[in-house]
C-alpha cells in the first residue's frame, strides 16, 4: 500500500472476516512491520448501512458525530518480530505467491523479478517451458536452473504437481459435458 500511495503507513485498519483471526492479524503486523488495528465491531459493511440509515432518518446530521462510533474494544497488534526475520518470511510469502502464478490459466505477472540478466531469464524461459510441459513433474522440474535450493524444487515440484492435476480435472469435466 505504501508503495501504490506513496504515503509511510503508522498503522493498518481492518475489518471483516480475516480480521477475527488473531494469528493472521499477529502475522500481518509482523509482516509489515507496523501496528494492526482491528475494531470490535468488525462487520463493518452492516455498521456503514446502519450508519447511512441514521442519517437518513436524521439520527446524525453531520459525520463529526461519528468520531467515537466502533472505537471501544480496539485490539492492536503490535509488531514483535524482527525486521530481519520478517523481511525474509516477507519473501517466502512473495516466492509462494510467485509459483502460483498460472493455476487459473491467467497471464498475470509475477510479483518479484529476477531481473533482465542471463541467469534470470533462462530462469524465467526453464519455468515457461514447465508451465507448459504436458509431461511429467520430475521432467519439467529437471529443466528448472541447477541454482534452486532443496525448498525452492520442493515449491516448484508442489506447484507443479497440483497444476497437472488441474489440467486433469478441467478435462476430465469438460469430458462429462
């Protein structure tokens, strides 16, 4: 969010069903690096429709009056990890969002590159030909860069494996139709 607006953050607001989740919401703090601030009240698309219906009927005339609704019982979770330990789960969590790239068939990008350099792009050229690969996991895994660490092939193997069992399952239903 920093980086699309361009604004230090102090702390993020929540709401909604992830938020009753304290792992998650001790984990999005220890992420990010800043506090997370989640309300009591946590619905809040049905305190919105209740407030708008307030000022409909003339219950509140002006937002002013709205300062102090949904403030009582905040829970904030504070940071309690270290930059360094967070920044690297920061980037397993992004490697893991990278490898489930084309489950769905889309062509989106992924989120971190390797850059424009030789290796990188042999990389990226290895893991297009695997997407691809009609064959089998070991096949495509094998045509990975000898540079992927023990977990790295692990993830990749993983990814792969579930996106040929996709692939047989988008058949085998297009078959019963």
């Amino acid at each position: 969010m920093e980086k699309d607006s361009g604004q230090t953050l102090a702390e993020l607001a929540v709401d909604g069903g992830m938020s009753n989740s304290d792992l998650c919401m001790q984990t999005q703090a220890d992420l990010i690096g800043i506090p997370v601030d989640r309300p009591a009240m946590r619905e809040t698309t049905a305190l919105g429709a209740a407030i708008a219906a307030g000022f409909a009927v003339g219950v509140w005339k002006d937002f002013d009056e709205l300062n102090s609704v949904n403030t009582q019982g905040r829970t904030v979770f504070k940071p309690k990890m270290l930059k360094e330990a967070s920044a690297k789960m920061f980037a397993r969590w992004t490697k893991a969002v990278d490898m489930s790239r084309g489950w769905t068939g889309d062509a989106a990008q992924p989120l971190a590159t390797k850059g424009d350099d030789e290796a990188g792009a042999g990389k990226a050229k290895a893991k297009d030909a695997a997407r691809k690969d009609s064959g089998s996991v070991v096949d495509a895994a094998a045509a990975l860069d000898d540079d992927l660490d023990e977990e790295d092939l692990e993830m990749e193997l993983r990814r792969l494996d579930i996106q040929r069992k996709l692939k047989h399952m988008r058949r085998k239903r297009t078959s019963n139709l």
